[in-house]
C-alpha cells in the first residue's frame, strides 16, 4: 500500500505500522534515518528551493516490505509529494523502493544549480564588501527579507 497522509491523520494507517512510529512522528525528529528490523523510517525537513517561501515542511517516509508511508506536517509538503508520485506512478509499475529512489531524485532536482548561483551571489557580495564597493545586489537573502509562507 502506497499512502500519502498529513500528521494528522496517521491514525489511517496505524494497524499497518508498528507503535514505535507514532512516538517518532509525534517526537517530530528531523534529519533522521531510523532502520528496524521491519520497517525504516526517514524524518527530514524540505525546503522548495523554487519557491519565494522560505518555510521548511517536515516530512517522515516509512517504509516495510509492502507499504511506503509519506506523512506531511503541512500543504506544500503534501503537494510536493502527491505531484512528484503522481508522476512517478504514471510511468510505470515499480516496487516501493525504487519509488523511493526516483522520488528524492526527483525533490532534490535542482538543488545543486540552486546552490550554486547562491554561492556565487554570496562570492560576489563578499568581494564587492572586501573591495570596499558601496554597490550591492538586491536578493531574496539580503537584510534577512526573507518571505516565511504559512
């Protein structure tokens, strides 16, 4: 069974899941790979690179030999994740594990470009500081004008 579930509604699949994984979701853990002996769990925060919001979203994957959980604490996190499966699952029949696999290549795409230009702006306003250059560049990250979504 393939499932994508806010928080709050992880009683739907609770007879599939071991009790563990409720303390773990409530604990709200993050950047965190938990693997027992029947099931994995993975608990990280997202960030839309593509996005103007700068709000991370929590998300926690669990996954056993049949089931491939996707719980959500907010909207974009379950709209990231119900688009990129939809596509995924258009494709082809595949096992959860390669879902899995397709699906964080899929979040992470773009990232690195992403990162890149960042860095490049972050080069280019520390030399223009260094240089004693009055011109700066306006970006998303200059004064800390960063716009939280909610």
């Amino acid at each position: 069974m393939r499932k994508i579930i806010p928080f709050e509604q992880i009683n739907e699949v609770s007879e599939y899941m071991n009790e563990k994984v409720f303390s773990y979701i409530d604990a709200l853990q993050s950047e965190n790979f938990e693997e027992y002996e029947d099931f994995d769990l993975l608990a990280f925060d997202w960030y839309d690179v593509h996005s103007e919001c700068t709000q991370t979203s929590k998300m926690v994957i669990y996954l056993d030999k049949e089931d491939l959980f996707f719980f959500c604490a907010d909207d974009a996190a379950l709209l990231c994740v119900r688009t990129i499966c939809n596509e995924i699952e258009n494709q082809e029949i595949i096992s959860n594990e390669q879902l899995l696999y397709i699906f964080f290549v899929k979040l992470l795409k773009g990232d690195m470009s992403f990162l890149d230009k960042l860095e490049a702006e972050m080069n280019e306003a520390e030399e223009q500081i260094l240089g004693g250059s009055k011109k700066t560049r306006q970006s998303r990250w200059q004064n800390g004008a960063v716009n939280f979504c909610g």
